[in-house]
C-alpha cells in the first residue's frame, strides 16, 4: 500500500525582546531554520521594558538581516508565550542559552510555559561560543559610547543604532 502520510508542518516560535537583534539572536535563528519546517522570530511587546527601538522597528530589522531564510517569519505579541505559541499552532519555543545562568532563568520559563501549554516543547539551543557574552544590552551600550559593535550586529542594525542613539542624543 502507497499511502501518502500527510506530516504535520513543524513550526517553532523564537520569542525576545530583540532590542536590536544580534550576531548571536541570529546565529540562533539560521540554525533553527534548519531544523523547523517555519521559525516564527516574535518580538515581545513587554511594557516593563524602555526599549531603544519600537517593535515596527525592531521587526523590520530582524526583516532585513533574515531575508535569506525564507521559512522565517516575523511577528510580534503582547501576550503569555504560551499563548502566542497555542495561536501560532507551533509545537516548540526555541530559547537560546549562552550561560548557566541563563539556564537557571530559561528553565523557570521552559516549566511555566509547560504547565501553560502542555502541547509545546522547549527546546535549548547552546549560543555559538563567540557570542557567549553577548547581549543586546551590552550592544546597546558599547554603541553608545560609540564603541566598535561591528562584529556584534549585522550592518544595518548597527547603522539603526547609530542612528537612534543619535536621535536620542539630540545630535
């Protein structure tokens, strides 16, 4: 018997703040993009957070440097992960971990969004070691004092923050 097994699409959501995206955020994305049929890169709307960039930006940047990966999508969302991934129908959150406190904090979520949404696996995924001490605000903070961030963003995210911290500088 030929029969055609219809496989469900593999789908995982890649969530963050992203303010801005980094080397080592996309060095996350490119490897997840090879093992999910759909990467969903949704940037977090957190109010409890000052972000540098607003989410139409930050998505337009993530946009920009992952426009050759042609199975990820960007979104964003103001809601509990768990509920975004049960909206999205994905079955995994991908998280990047660069420490063993990263893996301390990641594995709090890993089990709250479990106990959320039981349908939805965590999955770890270890940073490339040249991006182990990297985070957006260490960027954010180089680039402010006008430090080399050339290695640790894309091009046009370090022309984006240029600018905005030119903006909010008044010069």
């Amino acid at each position: 018997m030929n029969e055609m097994i219809q496989r469900k699409e593999r789908i995982a959501v890649y969530p963050g703040s992203f303010d801005p995206v980094t080397m080592g955020h996309l060095d996350i994305i490119a490897r997840a993009s090879k093992q999910f049929d759909r990467v969903i890169v949704a940037v977090l709307n957190n109010m409890s957070k000052n972000p540098l960039f607003t989410v139409e930006e930050r998505k337009e940047l993530i946009r920009t440097v992952t426009s050759d990966l042609p199975n990820v999508e960007v979104d964003s969302f103001r809601d509990l992960t768990a509920n975004y991934v049960r909206q999205k129908e994905a079955q995994v959150i991908v998280r990047g971990i660069r420490s063993v406190t990263d893996f301390e904090y990641e594995l709090m979520l890993a089990s709250t969004n479990s106990k959320l949404n039981p349908d939805a696996e965590t999955i770890f995924m270890m940073t490339n070691p040249k991006y182990s001490y990297l985070s957006s605000s260490i960027v954010k903070e180089i680039a402010h004092y006008n430090g080399d961030v050339t290695d640790l963003v894309s091009p046009e995210v370090e022309a984006a923050l240029r600018q905005k911290i030119s903006e909010k500088s008044g010069g």
